[in-house]
C-alpha cells in the first residue's frame, strides 16, 4: 500500500498573500503525480499531472513542481484570493493495479 | 461538454440492503474509476473500467462490485450493505488510454447513509 502525506493538514492564508504546501510519496513507486482542487459543495477538478523529475506546471496564479528522486511535490499559490480557499490533493499513480493513491489534501481558507 | 453525471446525489439504506450507484461519464471518455471517502481518510480507490472490462481494483470486500456499459455508463453496487459503507461515492472518467497519465474527471458524487 502506497503511502501519500500532504502537509499541512490545514493553512489560514490572508488574502493577497503567497503559500505552498506539500506532497510526499515513496520515490521508488513513480509513475504520476497528479493534484486536484476540491471546493466545498463542488466535485475535486484536475489541476496537474506531473511525470517527469524536474517538472513545473503552471496554471494562473497557481504552479506545481516534481522531484521524483526524493519523493515529493510543491503546490505553490502566489497572491491568494478568497476563491482560492478548498482542499487541495495529490494523487500518486504508483504503476500498479491500484488506481490512483491519494493524500488527505491540505484545507486552505484564504481570510479577507 | 456535459460533466460527469452521477446518480442519486443521495441515498440513505438500511443495514443489509444493497444498493447500485450509476455514473455517466464524459462523452468519449472511455475509462470511467470509483472512490470511496469517509471521514478522516482520503479517496480511497474502489476500481477502475476501460471498455467494459475492470482493469483495475483496489483492496475493498467482495460485496463492493461494478460493472461498465457499452456505452461507458457505469455502475457500482454494494450487497449486504454495513453502517462502515456510509460514505461519499466518486465516480471519475478520463479519455486516451485512462490510466495514471490522464487527469480525472469527478462527478459530485453520490452520498450513502446506512442505518
């Protein structure tokens, strides 16, 4: 069983301020790392899918870097707004059978 | 596009009973997974179709099946349903192969209560 950890569990971000949060996951079960946003009331919508070490997406104001050789993800947020405020998850594609392991998300609330 | 439909949004059952949840995924999207999430855990992976076939499981009892259409619908049943199945059921598809390459596509999900 592959074992995700997202840290913090939770963040209070004044808005207009930038914030990061990470991902962790065994490096020797790599295959995808994906990360979802999910706010309340609405279905987890795909932000990333991550593959290769050393990558970097970016989408607005919010990006995402990969090293696969140590385990782990960046989300980064730059100048937080309130519609930024839900859960925020990663999800590992270890190659097995398994479908997608997910983390239990970092629940970020932006305050005005 | 027409998102991800599942169907109910809710449903509260009774110990014992079953009960069949059903997913239509994107248009064209051919792979369609299921999550389970309880309180204090993360979506947990139920299974995975790809053209009607279940290419992948994930570590859930005998009672927890599921099936895929011609038509990419889906569904997922529970038998003998337990007070410990109460939780929020997603349903996602994704289009190309599926798999862990393609990013998913979430229903809102259906909510089970059992009593």
């Amino acid at each position: 069983i592959l074992n995700v950890e997202q840290s913090p569990q939770s963040l209070h971000v004044q808005e207009g301020d930038s914030t990061n949060f990470t991902c962790s996951f065994p490096s020797s079960n790599f295959y995808a790392l994906h990360w979802y946003r999910w706010e309340t009331a609405k279905s987890p919508e795909a932000l990333f899918v991550m593959t290769l070490n050393g990558d970097e997406k970016k989408k607005g104001r919010i990006s995402a870097t990969l090293n696969t050789k140590e385990g782990y993800s960046y989300l980064y947020i730059k100048g937080s707004q309130p519609e930024d405020s839900a859960t925020y998850l990663c999800a590992l594609g270890g190659g097995g059978a398994d479908g997608l392991t997910f983390g239990k998300g970092t629940h970020l609330i932006i305050q005005p | 596009k027409a998102g991800v439909t599942q169907t109910p949004r809710y449903l509260i059952k009774t110990r014992g009973q079953q009960v069949t949840l059903s997913c239509s995924p994107i248009s064209g999207h051919r792979s369609v997974s299921w999550y389970q999430q309880t309180p204090g855990q993360g979506l947990q992976f139920l299974f995975e179709y790809f053209s009607e076939t279940q290419r992948n499981k994930g570590n859930f009892p005998g009672r927890f099946s599921g099936r895929q259409f011609s038509n990419s619908r889906s569904e997922m049943n529970v038998s003998t349903l337990e007070l410990g199945d109460s939780a929020l059921y997603l349903c996602a598809s994704s289009s190309y192969q599926g798999g862990e390459f393609s990013p998913l596509h979430f229903g809102n999900g259906t909510r089970l209560t059992v009593t």
